[in-house]
C-alpha cells in the first residue's frame, strides 16, 4: 500500500519546520533582507506579487505584513501546502489566488506583476531551465519590477558534486535539532534533487534575459537573496 500522500506532506513539512525554526538556512536574516529590498523600490506603494514554490508561505507572511499589497498569486505543486497558505495569508484584504502547478508553468501564464519572488526552488532546476525562467520573468514583470531570489548558490569553480557533499556535511554538522533519519532525509534530497548554480552563472543568465542586478546580500556562503530589476 502506498503512503497516503497528505501523510507524507506533513511528514516533510514538520521536517523543514524544525529547519526553519533553527534557523539552519538563514531564513530569518535572507526575510529581513527581502523586506528591506520591497522597501526600498516600492515605499508605499501597492504591489502585485507572485509568489513561486509559495509553500505555507509562512516565512513570506510576517513580511507582507508590511506592505500594502494589490494582489497575491501562490502557486505550489502541493494542495496541501496552498491550504496552509490560505490560512496563513488570510489577512490579506487584496485578492488573492493559490493555483496549485509548477512554477514555470504558472510563471508562463500569470498576469503582470510588481515582485516576482521565488524562494529555496529554482534550485531544483538545471541550468538551462534557470536561463528560461529569467527569460519567462522579465515578460510579466512592470518596469521597475523586481525578481527576488532567495536560494541555495554554489561557489564559483565548485562542481556539483563537491556542493552536495560539503552541503550534506552542513546538514550533519548544524542541524541539531533534527534527529540522524531526518538529516539523512535531507541528504538523499540534496543529492537527487538540487542543481544550485553559482552567482556568477545566474547574473549571467538574468542579463542576458534583460535583467538588471540591484543587489547581493549573503547571510552564508551558499545561502544568498539576489535582487534582479526590469529597467
């Protein structure tokens, strides 16, 4: 009998829960940096956001808090994960929609936006499907409009496999909060699943789309936001 996919949801988000908690992954400082980068190009100003792998956008609510936002679009392959975001972004008085697809597909067809922020995925992508996604996110974006991009970055002249053994050794070593199950967990994931890029490959790519980079802040080696602007 296969696992009952809810089950396994949840089981997965209380282990990126107590990530989070931790603080293992910088989420704390890179949501203070996001929040100052709104800030700076948007003021007061009311913003249409797209929200890409929006997850429970638990970490994204506290800073929409601060802003006066127009519309919110979430998109996440989990229906679970967008019901936790409805709850969690439910004091949003703009309208509001949670479209459970890819990212890429859903950046494909959404409306213009103000910020389009995308935060621990474009990860799982390779290379050229990064190139894409720059090329797809300066369509929708307004002048001005801004790609926030918080993710994992591997260091310049570091290969692939090197970043996933030095990332594990992160893992074992930091997160202690976790038990050793979990952590393997983590492991296997980072090895099957992540494809990080290094910063030099991503500014490449989003200049070449038309995209003007605003700012780098790096809370940890592998661990940045990197603003990106629409002239």
């Amino acid at each position: 009998m296969k696992d009952n996919p809810a089950i396994q949801f949840f089981h997965v988000w209380d282990t990126y829960g107590k990530v989070v908690s931790g603080d293992y992954m910088f989420h704390r400082q890179l949501g203070e940096a996001v929040s100052a980068a709104i800030r700076l190009r948007f003021a007061d100003q009311a913003i249409r956001i797209l929200d890409l792998g929006c997850g429970d956008a638990a970490t994204f609510a506290p800073i929409l808090q601060e802003f006066s936002i127009e519309s919110y679009l979430g998109v996440d392959l989990s229906a679970a994960a967008l019901e936790l975001a409805k709850k969690n972004l439910s004091f949003l008085k703009c309208p509001t929609q949670y479209q459970q697809a890819d990212f890429m597909s859903a950046l494909e067809r959404s409306p213009q936006q103000d910020v389009i922020y995308i935060s621990f995925a474009l990860h799982h992508l390779k290379t050229f499907e990064k190139a894409e996604f720059f090329r797809q996110a300066v369509k929708i974006l307004s002048p001005g409009g801004l790609v926030l991009f918080v993710d994992v970055v591997r260091e310049e002249e570091q290969d692939l496999q090197k970043y996933h053994q030095n990332y594990c050794d992160f893992v074992q070593k930091t997160m202690t909060n976790l038990d050793k199950n979990e952590r393997d967990a983590i492991c296997a994931h980072i090895s099957g699943n992540d494809f990080p890029d290094p910063h030099s490959v991503l500014n490449m790519q989003a200049s070449e789309a038309g995209l003007k980079l605003v700012s780098t802040f790096i809370p940890q080696k592998w661990h940045q936001l990197i603003v990106f602007e629409r002239p």
